[in-house]
C-alpha cells in the first residue's frame, strides 16, 4: 500500500497575516527612523540598515525554503529507491534453482 505523505498547506488568512504584519512592521520602523531627533546622516544610516536588515532576511527564508525543498526532494528519492528495492524482493526465492 503506497501512502501519499501529508502536505503542508498555507491558508489565505495566513498568508494575509503574514504579508500584513510584515507591511505594519517595516512601515513602523520607517516612520520611526523619519521622525528620529537626528541629523539626516543617522537617518540615512538608519534607513540603509534597515533596509539592507529586510533584504538579508528575504534571501534567508529563501535559502531555508531551498534547503528544506531540497531535503524534500532527496527523501522522495530515497523512499523511491527502498520501495523498488522491497518490490524486487522476493523471500521465498531461491538461487540457483
């Protein structure tokens, strides 16, 4: 009996709570740092960090999602090659009859 492993799955309220809670936070972040006492140096400073901190954290999630598709994958492969392994076996057979 072949089973079909269970997928994850994403709902729409999910991916809006995702997408949402990111927008509230970088927006806060970026008003906070235009209205910050400082000189627009800090500011400009403040900004490219945060920015470059988003960006950094984007290609981290991407490369996460790529390593665990990637596990993914070569389980897949694995389990393909041990269920042709216990399908050729044969117990009652015997060599050289």
């Amino acid at each position: 009996m072949k089973t079909k492993p269970i997928q994850p799955t994403m709902t729409a309220a999910y991916y809006a709570q995702c997408v949402i809670s990111f927008g509230l936070a970088l927006t806060s972040v970026a008003v906070g740092v235009a209205y910050l006492p400082v000189s627009p140096w800090v500011r400009a400073f403040l900004a490219v960090g945060v920015l470059y901190t988003v960006t950094t954290a984007f290609a981290l999630a991407k490369c996460v999602r790529d390593r665990q598709e990637l596990d993914n994958m070569s389980n897949r492969v694995d389990q393909a090659r041990l269920e042709k392994l216990l399908s050729e076996h044969d117990p009652y057979k015997v060599d050289g009859v």
